[in-house]
C-alpha cells in the first residue's frame, strides 16, 4: 500500500492542503504529519517515521510507504527539517534524532547521499566529526540540529527516520547533478585479517572472501561494514567480465556444498 496515495495535495490560489484517503488512513499511524517544504525550483513533502529502528530499517520502510529517504539538499530544507525536531510533538518522548540517507562507506570521513553521491555540504556537524572511524558510517541529524555519525548496524542505535515525497520540480539544480561516482581500490597489498582469503581477480581489481564468518552470519548492512572497516569495498561487478567471474566463483562454491 503506497504512502503517496494516502497524501493528496490540493493546491489552490497559492494555499496547501492535506486530505487524506479514508481506506489509507491507517499508515499514517506510523508516520508524523507531513512538513511542507516550497521553494522557488521545487516542491515536497517531508514525514518522518515514528518508529525508532536501525538505520537500513528506516530507509526500507521509506520505500515501504511509496517514499524515498529524505535527502537534505539545501540550508532551507535543514532549517526545515531542524525546526520540526525541536517543536514536534509527534514524536514519542525523549531526546529525538533522525537517519538520514548518507553514508561515508565510499570516502572515509566524506558523507555523501546515497541517491546522487553528491557530498553532504549543508548543515552542522558535531564537534570532532566527521571522525575518520570506520565503525561509525552512518548519517543522522540530532535535536539540537547538528549532525552525528552512528553505526549502521548496532541493535543500541535505534532513530526515526526521515522520509520524503517529492512533488513537483522544475528547472535545473543550480550546479548540475551528478549521476554517480567512479570508485577505485586503492588496495595494493595483501588483507591482515586472516579469514580473507583472495580468490582471483578482473582487471586491476582483485577479489577476497570472508571464509570464517560469524556462525550467526551478517546483515547486508554488516558485510559492508566489514569490507569498509578494512580498507575493503564490498564487491560490485562493473562489467560483464566481472560479473562472469563472481558468477563462476559462486556456482563452483555451491556444487562444492
């Protein structure tokens, strides 16, 4: 059931309005009321997910709702989305934080949004971060409107997630946009931990897997961590070779089973 059916937008004589879908109503108990952001190029609806939850929970559930994660792209939008953590009441009680939608997986230290790549340039940040930690990789704004890195995966670190709806754009984005980055290994030498084991490689590009995992396995969201923490990026094919190559080393792995 789509979020985006639940929120029509009547705009009249320059006025905004929400009404919602009698049989849809029900999801917005698990989101807070709509904050409206307008400026002079675009147009969209920020929420914000009343469930505290991991960070890659919260940006599943914003796709959940028809959505995507709120991406903080401008000084209005921050103050925006910082007035509503400072004021709202929807929230549950207690000191109140936000997952945003940025990691610094590629670049250690350099966040950046997942949606664009574009480096996240507006707001505060907290004293001493970005801190350079390979075990915190994750971007969340706080109450008091500076932005904090967090573990992805930690069970300890459970926010609100903020979520968006965008309406209308028009015009160019002053600067362009950029579609996405080319990421190179800058790994030359050979792995320190002991379970890695090097199967082969394509190109310039060599390939290591983990051959003593955790017995209770990991999350997406903590292999990814795991490659980051040491000086690793997990793989993704970016040709046909590639793919071929991971392909032929999982189908072996498998008939070995």
């Amino acid at each position: 059931m789509s979020f985006v059916t639940v929120i029509l937008l009547i705009m009249a004589m320059g006025i905004a309005s929400i009404t919602c879908n009698t049989s849809d109503s029900e999801i917005l108990q698990y989101v807070s009321m709509p904050m409206i952001y307008q400026d002079r190029s675009e147009f969209k609806i920020f929420f914000a997910v009343l469930e505290k939850t991991d960070w890659l929970q919260g940006i599943d559930y914003c796709n959940s709702f028809g959505a995507m994660p709120g991406r903080i792209s401008t000084q209005s939008q921050y103050t925006t989305i910082t007035n509503f953590l400072q004021t709202t009441t929807q929230l549950p009680d207690g000191y109140k934080s936000l997952w945003l939608p940025a990691t610094d997986h590629v670049e250690e230290g350099t966040f950046r949004w997942l949606e664009n790549y574009e480096e996240v340039l507006v707001g505060n940040w907290s004293a001493g971060t970005p801190s350079r930690n390979r075990s915190v990789n994750c971007l969340a704004l706080n109450q008091d409107g500076f932005y904090v890195e967090e573990s992805c995966t930690s069970w300890d670190i459970r926010y609100h997630t903020l979520c968006e709806l965008p309406m209308f754009r028009w015009g160019k984005e002053e600067g362009g946009r950029t579609n996405g980055v080319e990421i190179l290994s800058k790994f030359q030498g050979i792995p320190s931990i002991q379970s890695l084991v090097e199967i082969g490689g394509v190109g310039n590009k060599r390939y290591f897997v983990d051959e003593n995992p955790p017995e209770e396995g990991r999350l997406w969201t903590g292999s990814w961590d795991f490659c980051h923490e040491h000086d690793l990026r997990m793989a993704a094919p970016e040709s046909m070779e590639e793919l071929y190559f991971l392909t032929n080393y999982s189908k072996q792995e498998n008939d070995a089973s």
